[in-house]
C-alpha cells in the first residue's frame, strides 16, 4: 500500500491538480482491490477516495462550465468571421 495517500481529513487534497487527485484515487482503488486491509483502514481508504473523488468531479465540473463560457463568448465571433467567409466567396 502506498503510505501518502491522503487521508479525507487533510486539507492537502482540495489543493492537489486534478491529474494528482487522479493518481491519488486510482492508487486508493487499487489498495482497496487488493482486499488485503484491515477494515478500520480499508474504511478509512475508501472515504479518502471519496473524497478524492469528489474533488476530481468539481474540478472537472468547473472546467466544463469554464469551456461553456468560452464557446458562447467566443462562439459569436466565430459565427460572425464564419458569414464574413461566406460573404466573401
């Protein structure tokens, strides 16, 4: 099992990158796979990818809302350059 996973209670997580909360939770899985813990530590694990989890599902959430933002501020210049294109020909 690898020592470093955080544990829920530490506010380490909120500040990881999304690509570090994917390595932390997808090495919480396997350590909860592996089927070799004790139960108060398997539950402690499991809540940690919870948390991880969580964290992983706003980060993605914000970014797609932030992609949403740009499509629409953008997406009418693009419209407007695409029929000045069109105008042209």
């Amino acid at each position: 099992m690898n020592d470093n996973l955080d544990t829920p209670h530490d506010e380490g997580i909120d500040k990881l990158t999304f690509e570090q909360a994917m390595i932390k939770l997808d090495e919480t899985v396997r350590a909860l796979e592996a089927g070799d813990l004790p139960l108060e530590e398997a539950t402690s694990l499991y809540e940690t990818g919870m948390e991880l989890a969580r964290v992983c599902n706003e980060m993605l959430g914000a970014t797609e809302l932030k992609i949403t933002q740009i499509q629409t501020a953008y997406g009418d210049q693009m419209q407007f350059l695409d029929q000045g294109f069109a105008e042209e020909e």
